[in-house]
C-alpha cells in the first residue's frame, strides 16, 4: 500500500499552491475527470479492436495499439493522479510521492506517443518506397520495435526525473525538433509516392480501356489502386493525429522552454491539462477516417451491451 508523504506548504515554492486559484483548478479538476473517462473507454476499444480483429495484424495497426495503450497510460494512470494533485494544492498540501510517480507516468506516455508518432511517419515512408522490402523487414519485426520505443521512453522519463530540470527541458526540445523533422520529411516522401501513383494509374487506366482482353491487368490496377486509397487514408490519420498532439502540447512545450526549472503554477497545469485531454481524442480521429474502426468498436459495443458469441477473432474486412 503506497503511503503518501504529505508536507506542508512551507516546504514547497511559493506559488505551488492553488489557493488563490480555486475556481480555476476546480475547473480543471472537471475537465481531467471527463477527458480521463472519455479517454479509458476510447482507447481501451481501440486495443480491443485492434488485437480482436483478424487482417488488424499490419505495422500500422500495431504501431496504432501502441499509441492508444500510451494514451490509455494518461488517463487511466497520470490524470488521476494530476486530479489528486490539483485537489491538495488547492488545500496548500505537497504531496511530494504523487507528483514523482505522475512525472514518471507522465513523461514516459508523453515519450512513447512521439516516438511512436515518428515511427508510424517511417513506416508509411517505408511502405511506399518501391526499393524497400517491407514485408520482410517492418511487419516481421514490428513488435521488436515497439519494444525498443517502449524501453527509449523508460530511459526519458528515467533521466527526465532523475538529472536538472533545466537540462533535460532543452533535451525535450532537441528530441522533439528531430521528431517532428522526421515526422514532416516522411509525410512529404509519403503524399508524394501516392501523388504519383494516382498518375500512374490513371494512364494505365486509358491504356487498359482501348485493350481487349485484359482482364488479369484491370484487377491488378483495381488492388492497387485500392492500396493508394488505403495509404492516403492512413496518412490523413496520422497527419491529424499529429495536429491534435502539437497543438495540446504547445503550451506546455512552450512553458519548458521559457521556464526550464519551474513545473507548477496555475500556468503549468492548464498547459497539462489541455495536453493530457488530447489523448482522448485520438479515438475519434481513427474513427472519422477508418471504417475499420468504426465497424470494429460498432462490434465491440453491442457485444458488450447486448452480448453475443465470443470468438478469438473477428473477420476483418478492407474497405475500399
């Protein structure tokens, strides 16, 4: 049983406390609250979904998992533990064990969502590129690199909670500019790839058309145009999902770079806030844009409401 050392405020800085700013942080004690429950039920059925449906066995899907499950560590782990937070600063209390093990929690999910984003950004590239052998290389091996983005998060939150908060502020930001120059050079190569694919099966559609007899041709063009209308769709999920995560971070990104020592403040805790509720939008994205998944939480519901026969997998059908 985790035992709370709880101090009083005169061992904390002086603006730690929440006292002056009670309406504001009840607010906030709200929205964690509703953002953690819409974020458990969102992502829990995105890991459902995924490892329920058979054909959802591909890197993306899996890379996908990986990035609900962390989503899924904020708001089942770290925002109830910001909620309790919020409350005892609210009544000038420190309570030193649950702020170490939130920024624990907290910056090891943050790790794994970049990293992970910044993966599925390489494997899209990967996929499209006509000289690499994808299916030998990525789908073989895709759980072996979500082990290592796992352990390199472990490693974050290890030196993020253990070295100067001001050290390890700038090594966030350096992390983060590789990523997201990672992230924008994959996406370019991707839309690319996909932009001249549609122009290259648009010809070859004239071509077949004035053809007799080509019948074997048509349905190669058919699968691939299918795979274009695929890839473009999981781009378009993940350029978004990228949208929603630098836009509920920027803040808090912001404060680490101007303020380097300080992480408390009615400030700061907006600015996690608003970083932690992005987590639980994410389900919704992948739902807008993938049948898929709209038709495997469809599924997932209904079992769990209305009951029906469980089987070890779903039949997964590629919508065109």
């Amino acid at each position: 049983m985790l035992v709370l050392n709880v101090s009083s405020s005169s061992n904390c800085p002086s603006d730690y406390s929440l006292a002056d700013h009670v309406v504001v942080a009840k607010s906030l004690v709200g929205v964690n609250i509703c953002a953690s429950i819409l974020g458990i039920l969102g992502n829990l059925l995105v890991c459902i979904a995924v490892f329920t449906t058979q054909g959802m066995t591909s890197s993306f899907h899996y890379f996908i998992s990986s990035l609900a499950a962390a989503d899924l560590t904020v708001a089942l782990v770290d925002q109830p533990l910001f909620i309790t937070l919020i409350i005892a600063r609210i009544n000038a209390k420190c309570l030193p064990d649950v702020d170490f093990a939130f920024r624990v929690v907290g910056n090891f999910a943050c790790a794994v969502s970049l990293l992970t984003l910044a993966l599925i950004a390489l494997d899209r590239c990967l996929y499209v590129s006509p000289k690499f052998n994808y299916k030998n290389t990525m789908t073989a091996k895709k759980k072996i690199v979500l082990a290592v983005v796992w352990l390199l998060a472990c490693v974050y939150s290890a030196i993020r909670v253990t070295l100067d908060k001001e050290i390890t502020s700038y090594l966030t930001a350096t992390v983060f500019g590789i990523c997201y120059v990672e992230m924008i050079a994959c996406y370019s190569i991707v839309y690319y790839q996909v932009f001249k694919q549609r122009k290259r099966l648009a010809a070859s559609r004239v071509q077949n058309s004035v053809r007799t007899g080509a019948v074997e041709q048509a349905e190669t063009l058919e699968t691939e145009a299918e795979n274009n209308t695929t890839e473009r769709r999981f781009a378009r999920t993940i350029v978004m999902v990228l949208v929603v995560f630098t836009a509920g971070w920027f803040l808090l990104f912001y404060l680490r770079l101007t303020q380097p020592k300080k992480n408390y403040g009615i400030m700061y805790n907006v600015a996690r806030t608003v970083a932690f509720s992005s987590s639980s939008i994410n389900p919704v994205l992948y739902c807008f844009n993938n049948k898929e998944y709209r038709q495997a939480f469809k599924r997932i519901s209904l079992r769990l409401f209305l009951g029906g026969p469980k089987k070890r997998r779903e039949k997964y059908q590629r919508i065109k």
